[in-house]
C-alpha cells in the first residue's frame, strides 16, 4: 500500500489477509480513492465506513483498537 496509512492496525490486518487497498475497498464497498484518503488521514474517516472496513476485514478487533492512530517515533 503506497502512501503512509496512520491505521497500523489496518495495514496489519490487510497484510495477514493478503489484501491491498482496492480489495478493502471493494470488500468494504468504499470507493477506492475515497479509502486512501481515509487511510492516510486526508479526510475524515466516518463511523459507518469504519464499521464496513471492520466488518470487511473480519478480525475480532474492536473499532477503537482497529482504528488506534500510529505512533510518530522520532530518531533521537
């Protein structure tokens, strides 16, 4: 998945599948362009579209572990 998804918890649940971005989007019946910018933080992410990607991927996660932001780390 191009581009820096601030989901760590999606990027892993999609990777143990074998998914990319345009089959989360098909199976999550979200338009594809519309996810990314999702995925990257570029717009706001809906619940209703949070709970289709979570059902989609089917993983036992609750939502707000799901959809936890990624940690900044910074090189000291």
């Amino acid at each position: 998945m191009r581009g820096e998804c601030i989901y760590l918890q999606v990027m892993v649940q999609m990777y143990l599948k074998g998914w990319d971005s345009h089959t989360l989007a098909e199976k999550a019946q979200v338009c594809y362009p519309t996810l990314r910018r999702k995925l990257r933080g570029a717009a706001p992410l809906h619940l209703e579209e949070a709970r289709r990607i979570q059902q989609a991927l089917n993983c036992g996660l609750t939502l707000d572990a799901l959809f936890a932001l990624r940690e900044e780390r910074h090189e000291a």
